[in-house]
C-alpha cells in the first residue's frame, strides 16, 4: 500500500509544478477518494494513493498539470527571445558608445591642432590690438586734459559773469528799463 502512496512533493517533482500548484487542483471529490493524512513523527502530511488505472479525476488532474507545463514551456521560450534581443541591443549600444568615443577623441585632438595653428597669429593680432587701445587712451587723456584746462577758464570767465549778473539784478530799475 505504501508503494501505491505518493506525497503532494512527490507529484509535484513528478510534474515538475510546485506543490502549491498540486493542492490547487485537488477538487473535494478527488480529495475525498484518493488523499489521506498521514501523521509521522508529529508532522501531518497529505498522500495520494495511486492506483494503476487512473480514474477521469486523476486524467484531469494530470491533464491540467500538463496545460500548465505547456503553457509555462511558452512563457520560457518567450523569455529566452527577449533576453536575446536585449543582448543584442546592449550589443549595439556599447558598439554605438564606442564609435561616439572614438569620434570625440577625434575631434578633441583637431580641435587642438586647429589651436595650436591659431595662436602665433592670435598672439601678433593681440599685441596689435593691445597697442592700438593704448594709443588711442593716451591720445583721450591729452583731449580730457585740454578739455579740462578749457573748462576751469570758463569757469573763471562764468563767476566774473555771475557777479556782473548780480550787480545789474540787485540794483532797482524802473519800469520802462526792463526791456533792455
């Protein structure tokens, strides 16, 4: 009788599902007539008899395990393609990574000897260039100063007119002189 026996682990090794999967299927009628609880060493555990003609009840059973197992099969293979392709477009980043690299390196070094042709003549431009400003502000502060010489004679010239300006505003005058 023991040999007819088999455990929930058993038949889930035996279909390759989990046993949570094996005790799903159990219907109350399947349970009824072919599972039995056997208490060893104080643990409680589930057996399956088996019998060499199967009932309808343990074809389903073992039909829909094999569903599952088709339909698991799917799913893997479904996996194994998207983890190709995902190889692969990892495959062609790193090749596209590689190539932007490469053409940076590339450009940096032109762009450096495009540099290092450009500063001679940069370096005789700019001395040029620096001269002429300071031509130029030298020949501004000779003007401010004239300017300024020019002002403080102004300057004197304006308060002697102010004074004169004074004078006439300060003495009365009649009525008849004010359009003079």
């Amino acid at each position: 009788m023991s040999e007819n026996l088999k455990t929930i682990k058993e038949l889930a090794d035996e279909f390759n599902v989990s046993k949570q999967a094996v005790r799903k299927r159990l219907t109350e009628e399947f349970r009824a007539n072919h599972v039995e609880t056997i208490t060893s060493n104080g643990v409680k555990t589930l057996v399956v008899t088996y019998t060499s003609n199967p009932t309808t009840g343990d074809l389903s059973v073992v039909k829909i395990l094999e569903q599952q197992l088709f339909v698991k099969d799917k799913q893997l293979e479904n996996k194994d393609s998207q983890i190709s392709q995902m190889q692969n477009l990892l495959d062609q980043q790193q090749r596209l990574a590689l190539q932007d690299k490469k053409l940076l390196e590339e450009y940096k070094s032109e762009i450096n000897d495009l540099k290092a042709l450009k500063i001679p003549a940069e370096g005789s431009q700019a001395e040029q260039e620096n001269s002429q400003p300071k031509e130029e502000v030298k020949a501004l502060k000779f003007e401010i100063r004239a300017l300024q010489e020019e002002l403080n004679k102004q300057k004197i010239h304006s308060q002697e007119e102010r004074e004169k300006l004074k004078a006439e505003l300060t003495t009365p005058k009649k009525w008849y002189q004010f359009w003079k």
